[in-house]
C-alpha cells in the first residue's frame, strides 16, 4: 500500500495494482488557477527498479534490460486500457482483452503455500521483473472477490487517473466528485447554454 491508496480507501489487496497504473499521470486540468503537472514515474528502467524496491516488489536484485523495462510500460498500458473500459463492458471488449492476455503470459503465477496458512499466488518469472507478478497476481486476486470492478478510470478526459470507486451502487465515474466531476458538469451546462443560444 502506499499513502495515496491509503488516502483514497483503495483495499490493501488491489494497491500495487492501483499504484502502478497511477504511476502514469496524464492530468492536465487547471485546479484554481494552477495548471497540474503531468508526469510519468517510470521513465526508464532505474525509476522502475527504484518503485518496485521501494514498494518491497524487487525480490531478485538482478538488472532490468531495457527489452524487459518496455514489457513493463506495456503491461501498464494495457491494464490502463483495461481499466478504462467501463467494467459492465470489458468482457466485451476483444481488442483490449486479446492484447492484455498477449502481456499477461509473460507474468506467469505458480500457486505457493503460505506458512501462515492459505495459498498465495506467486511469481514463476525468475529475473528482475517478478517484482511485478504480485500486481499481475492482485488483478486475478481482484477479478475473484469482485473488487477489480469497483478499480475504474476517471471519465474526464484531462485527468484519466485510475481510482477506486467506494460507493455502494458502484456508479462513480469521476476520481473526485468534487473535481472532476464539478468540472465536466460545467463544461457540458456551458456547452447546452452555447446550443440554446
Ligand atoms: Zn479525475
């Protein structure tokens, strides 16, 4: 977990996967007056090795090539595309389900006894990039008990940030009702003022 999924309700079980998909930050409204930086935090393979330590991911300390730091972006592309499908909607969606499975072989899971009890799924890879099989391992973790449904993308276009949804009817389209949302409500009340006139 890290201080955003634990400022934003996001369960334990789902923030490597919610973490890593927000590591892209594509936001780029103005929020009083102050434009939001985009920025990527994986821009090469030492930014990833550094996420992945610093969240306790790397368990082999073997060196990320540079093939292996694009399977890594990619597997985040496509858990964002994933993701912004509406999730009524992604079984349905061939293109991003075909694509997604394509990366998702090379993050291979084995299941392992836990000594604490249960069973754990856990990473068959044995180079650098295991240390994202636990995310890998969260999306099935998620797709089980129901929680992946509720990991949605923000609707707005100038924020795209994944989030979350802790409503009980799980209807939230918006990171931020108060944000995003009050800002796409004003720009379509804007747009019919515009038609009308
Ligand atoms: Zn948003």
């Amino acid at each position: 977990m890290s201080r955003e999924s634990k400022k934003f309700g996001v369960p334990d079980e789902l923030a490597n996967l919610y973490d890593f998909a927000n590591t892209l930050d594509v936001r780029h409204f103005t929020h009083h007056g102050v434009p939001h930086p985009q920025a990527d935090a994986l821009t090469n393979a030492r930014d990833l090795a550094a996420w992945m330590s610093h969240r306790g991911l790397s368990s082999i300390s073997a060196k990320i090539t540079p093939a292996m730091f694009a399977t890594a972006i990619e597997l985040r592309t496509l858990i964002r595309d994933y993701l912004q499908c509406d999730p009524l909607e992604r079984h349905g969606n061939k293109d991003a389900i075909r694509a997604l499975n394509r990366t998702l072989k090379l993050f291979p899971l084995l299941v392992a006894a836990r000594d604490d009890g249960g069973m754990v799924l856990r990473a068959a890879r044995e180079d650098a990039l295991a240390g994202l099989s636990p995310i890998v391992a969260e999306f099935y973790d998620g797709s089980r008990d129901g929680t992946l449904d509720r990991l949605k993308m923000c609707a707005s276009d100038e924020c795209r940030r994944v989030f979350f949804d802790r409503s009980k009817p799980s209807t939230r389209r918006w990171c931020m009702s108060s944000l995003c949302g009050n800002r796409m409500k004003t720009r379509s009340y804007r747009e019919r003022q515009r038609n009308a006139g």
